[in-house]
C-alpha cells in the first residue's frame, strides 16, 4: 500500500503526455488504493490532479483555483 500511494502522490505528467491517460492511471490507482482500503478523499484527490501537470498548464490552474 506504500509504493502504491507513493506512485499516486509522485505521478507527474510530461509535457508531451496526454492529459487524459495521465488523469485515467491516476484515477485507475485512486481505485487500487480504495480497493486496498486506503481511501482519498476528492479533496486530496483534486489536489494530486492539479499538482501533477506540467508548468505549462500552469495559467489554466490559476484560472481554476480562481473560480472555485
């Protein structure tokens, strides 16, 4: 369970990845992890999204974190 949530945490995503299989692997070992009873919470698990794009979405971060 700790190599599997320090995968989850340390996940990042390349520039030239794609966002969405990025976002689908993290959510595939939120689920392990689940499964394993180690629930995150959406909060957590928010955070864990935004902070694994690379710089270059930073200004779209900004924009989100600006309107919630």
């Amino acid at each position: 369970m700790v190599q599997l949530t320090n995968r989850f945490q340390s996940t990042k995503c390349g520039e030239d990845d794609n966002v969405r299989t990025h976002y689908e692997r993290l959510a595939d070992l939120r689920e392990q992890l689940a499964a394993m009873g180690k629930a995150i919470t959406d909060r957590v698990y928010a955070g864990t999204l935004m902070g694994s794009l690379p710089p270059s979405y930073e200004s779209v971060l900004s924009a989100i974190s600006l309107s919630s």
